[in-house]
C-alpha cells in the first residue's frame, strides 16, 4: 500500500489508511514507537494498560484483611470523635 509523506507544522507525516488503523485498533492519541530496520521505517503501536475492573479490584480487597486501627492519641482542638 502506498501513502503521500504529508506536512505537519515544521515535521513530516504519513496518514494511516482507515482499514490498518481499525486493525491495529489504533485511534488519534494513541502512542506508537518508530524505528528504522534494515533501512525500513517499522511502526509499532504500544501496548495500552489494560482496563481496570473495579468489581475484580473489590473482589480481591475482601480477600484481605483490613488493616489495623492506628491510635493517633488523644484528641486536640475541637475535633469531633
């Protein structure tokens, strides 16, 4: 496939044609990493951290025990205990 080098402000750019970005699931924003190998420009997306699931984060804090009270001291001032 091939593709026009474009201009971005003082850089160059390549457009990615629709049907690669949508199968490397790629969106504006997303980070890519660029090498040269063997004289040939390699992109490659970089991994995006997973989703977290707050249901499984719940899930594994039940697993653990709670944490012990710390006695912060008798109390000063006006606060409410």
């Amino acid at each position: 496939m091939k593709a026009l080098i474009g201009k971005w402000g003082q850089s160059q750019a390549v457009r990615l044609p629709k049907d690669i970005s949508d199968q490397l699931r790629l969106k504006a924003g997303d980070e890519v990493e660029m090498e040269l190998v063997n004289n040939q420009l390699v992109i490659t997306p970089v991994k995006r951290p997973a989703r977290l699931d707050p249901d499984a984060l719940f899930a594994q804090m039940e697993q653990c025990d709670p944490p012990a009270e710390i006695d912060w001291g008798p109390a000063r001032g006006a606060e409410a205990w």
